[in-house]
C-alpha cells in the first residue's frame, strides 16, 4: 500500500479553529464497519449507543504546556544577544526525571553543548543530543518544582492546522476532564468531549469504564515522509496499564463483552498490551504501527475524532473500520460539512 492511498480531499474551512460551545456539543458520524452504512447522529447520544455490560477504555494522560520560548546561553554560559522568544522549544516526551525530547525552531541556531534559558532562569537545559528533522534532546537543571513552573512558563501546544495563538480557555479545553497523569504533547482528542454528566449516563447503562495512560508524543506532530506504508516506523510512546485496568479487560475478554476505545493512543495501547496474551498491569513503551491487515486482538468498537490525510492514524481507523467503508465515511463527512481534526466532531465506528 501506497501513503497516497489514504488521500482524501478536505476543504481548510472544515478544519475545526475552536471547540465547540459545548464540549458535548460535536456531532458525531456512526459508521457499521460490517455493512459501511453511516448515520448522523450528535455526540451526546453516545451512552445510548452502548450496550450493558460494555468495558470503555480512556486515556487520562494530561497535557502539559509544552511549547516554551528561550534565550541561548551559548555552550559555556556566555549570553548571546538573542531577543526573547527567538528559539521556540516544543516538549514531545519525557526520557527520564530531568532529560525530554523536544522539537526545535529554529533548528538550525541549536546544536549539542548549548545552553538555553527559559523565563529568565527559572528553567535551564543543556542540549545533549541532536536529531535529524529538528528533534533535540534536553537535560534540564534539577527544580523543586519543576511542572510549576512549566505551568507559568509554556502554553497549550496547540496543533500546527489552528492557526491562532492559544488562548486562556484552552487551557481546560484541550484537556480532557478525567486527564490526571502529566506527559502529553497533544491531547488525546476523542476524550475532550466527555462531560462528567456523559460519563455518568454511560455509567447508568452499566457500562464499566476503565483508564489507560499512553503520553502522546513526537509521532503525532512528524509527517510521514515515505512514500510505501511498510516503511513507516512510529516513534516510541510511553503508557501505563494498572492493575485495575488489566483486571477488567481480562475479565471482559473471558466474559466476551464489548471492549470500546475512546481514541486511537487507547487503541494502540490495548493492541499494544494484547499482542503480550494475557493483560498484566505494567508500564513500558510502544511503537506499534496500525495499518489495514491488523488482525485486533482487544478492541471491538472505536470512538475517534477525523484524522488527517495520509496520516498514521487515518490508517489506524482504515484498518478497524476498512478502507474502503473509512474513506467512503469520510467523503460524507466533507459532503455534510462536519468539523475536523483535533477541536472537531468525532466518530464511531462498531
């Protein structure tokens, strides 16, 4: 298979700028994988579409403010007469305690042994390792309070299709309202239009919710640069599967109830953790790649948001829902005008 093969066209206006007035408020596009038949339908008939008995699985990785702006110190510690905000540092993941994966612009301005400065002086890092397309490793200082301070200092990293800066409200907006563990660069978008007045339906109609953690990294933001789909190699991400969490996915699996993912990092991650047999609880990372011709050993029904062209994770849901019946859904999408990517309407593909 071929990238291209995933192509479809989108108007720029149908690329969702804001959130909705409501975080429920999105529509939502029902996709039968079996037959390929669609209905239009609105988010907030989700619960409804369940069955008893159902295990649904979240994501409640938490976005940090991962977009920061810096001075270059220089190797040594020698100021250079940089303006403020001149080197844009965005934080894709998390290597140890003190050292982070980071994209870099300019890229060309920061090579390995310098120094750079954010908000002057509160956080400091050394880049100790250079990447190919921007990508940089950093070895921050040792702070108390570390995550504080990137609270103060770093803003909502919004993807690169909103073209606006971010505001205050994104701040709970590109959030989900069960994230708890910090660690992502992007939100894991299916979850962001979930009410706790939804979760309490899905709840009533005995439907059993869990969580997984899986941090979305550098392989969101990075294009796929081949042109044949059995050379892509994803980037690793790191996830956490607890012991509660692994119980009930035993136990529905044995019982042969519905597991349902809400988001494509949920998918990965089961899929992940299926491929080992039994679901045990541990942490540890993945770079499983998804593409039509997986044989899905967890996952039984899907709720996504609409995912880019040619992108890694449009091949994720080709592969759950076909590629013919995917694309075809997303044609009627377009068709019907609904709203895009990461602040738009979402899916549900059983």
């Amino acid at each position: 298979m071929l990238v291209s093969d995933f192509d479809y066209e989108l108007p720029e206006e149908l690329i969702a700028q804001q959130p909705p007035a409501e975080r429920s408020g999105a529509r939502m596009l029902a996709l039968d994988r079996a037959t390929g038949s669609t209905s239009d339908r609105h988010f907030v008939d989700f619960p409804n579409m369940l069955r008893e008995g159902d295990l649904l699985v979240l994501n409640n990785s938490r976005v940090i403010p991962a977009r920061l702006f810096a001075k270059r110190e220089g190797a040594r510690g020698n100021a250079m007469q940089t303006p403020t905000g001149s080197i844009e540092v965005f934080l894709t993941g998390q290597n140890t305690e003190h050292e982070w994966q980071a994209l870099v612009r300019p890229g060309r301005k920061v090579h390995r042994g310098e120094v750079l400065n954010f908000g002057e002086g509160r956080l400091r890092a050394e880049v100790i390792a250079e990447g190919e397309f921007g990508e940089r490793t950093l070895r921050f200082q040792p702070v108390d309070d570390f995550f504080t301070a990137l609270e103060e200092l770093g803003h909502i990293p919004l993807p690169p299709y909103i073209h606006r800066d971010d505001a205050d409200t994104d701040r709970e907006r590109y959030q989900t309202v069960f994230a708890q563990q910090k660690g992502s660069a992007a939100a894991p978008t299916a979850g962001l239009h979930f009410t706790p007045e939804i979760l309490d339906r899905i709840r009533a109609r005995g439907v059993q919710v869990a969580y997984v953690t899986l941090h979305v990294g550098l392989g969101t933001f990075q294009p796929v640069r081949v042109e044949r789909v059995d050379e892509i190699e994803l980037h690793s991400e790191r996830y956490t599967l607890s012991a509660e969490t692994a119980s009930a996915l035993n136990n529905a699996r044995a019982e042969g109830r519905r597991v349902v993912a809400a988001g494509t990092t949920t998918v990965r991650t089961l899929e992940h953790c299926a491929l080992q047999g039994e679901f045990t609880p541990h942490s540890g990372s993945t770079r499983i790649f998804i593409s039509p011709g997986f044989e899905f050993k967890a996952v039984k029904a899907l709720l996504t948001n609409f995912h880019l062209p040619q992108s890694t994770l449009l091949m994720l849901v080709s592969a759950f829902g076909g590629k013919g019946h995917v694309l075809d859904a997303y044609r009627h999408a377009v068709r019907e005008r609904y709203r895009f990517f990461s602040y738009g309407d979402c899916m549900f593909l059983s």
